[in-house]
C-alpha cells in the first residue's frame, strides 16, 4: 500500500451497520442526552474518541436505512461491571443526516424518551 493509499484509509471514517427491530432495543441504544442524539453502536472494534464513523441505521423494519455520520464520544469495553455491551457511542453530527436521524429515533420512541429504565450507557 502506497502512503497515499494509506493516508486516504486512514481519513476515511469506518461504515456501521445497526439494524434495530425492537422499540425497547432502539431506548436502549439512543443517547439523548448527547446534544443533536447519538447512539450505542455494539462492537468488539476498538475506537478512540473522537474516532469519525459513519453509521447506517435500520429501524424498526423501516426499508429504509438512514446514513449518519457522527464522532465517538463514549467507549464501553469488554468486561464492563454491571454486563454492559461492549460497544461505541456515537454523537450524530451537526448537519442534515444527523438531524433527521435524531427527529427519526424520537418519533419512533414517542413516549418511550421518558422511561427510567436502564439504557446500554446509562
């Protein structure tokens, strides 16, 4: 691999593939407390934070795959206490994607943002 085939890897952000079909997993997965939202994307892969991804959700059967780009801000690794997943948070970025991914997830979750029930990060 030549370097600037290495530099252009190494710019581009990794592509992550969530399908979710549950409402009770789709609670559990988004961080709302995140300005713009984010979600838990469980993976063995290690990440950094601040690591740029770019995810494609599928929701709730949804045909439909939203693409999102977003930044890892939280890191669950193997062996958590309390068997947490192994897993990234990723905070949606500021533009359009980020944004419709964001009204998307809570007009699916409705009533469901005002649970108290654990999440994957909280």
């Amino acid at each position: 691999m030549s370097d600037t085939q290495k530099t252009l890897a190494a710019s581009r952000p990794d592509v992550l593939s969530l399908n979710i079909r549950e409402k009770s997993a789709l609670y559990a997965a988004y961080m709302p407390t995140l300005r713009g939202g984010g979600i838990f994307i469980p993976t063995n892969k290690n990440y950094r934070i601040g690591d740029e991804v770019f995810m494609l959700l599928s929701l709730l059967g949804d045909p439909n795959k939203l693409p999102v780009a977003g930044r890892v801000v939280w890191i669950t690794p193997a062996g958590t206490q309390g068997n947490k997943a192994q897993g990234i948070g990723v905070q949606f970025n500021s533009d359009e994607s980020g944004t419709a991914a964001r009204i998307k997830i809570e007009s699916l979750l409705g009533g469901y943002l005002k649970s108290s029930r654990p999440t994957h990060t909280i």
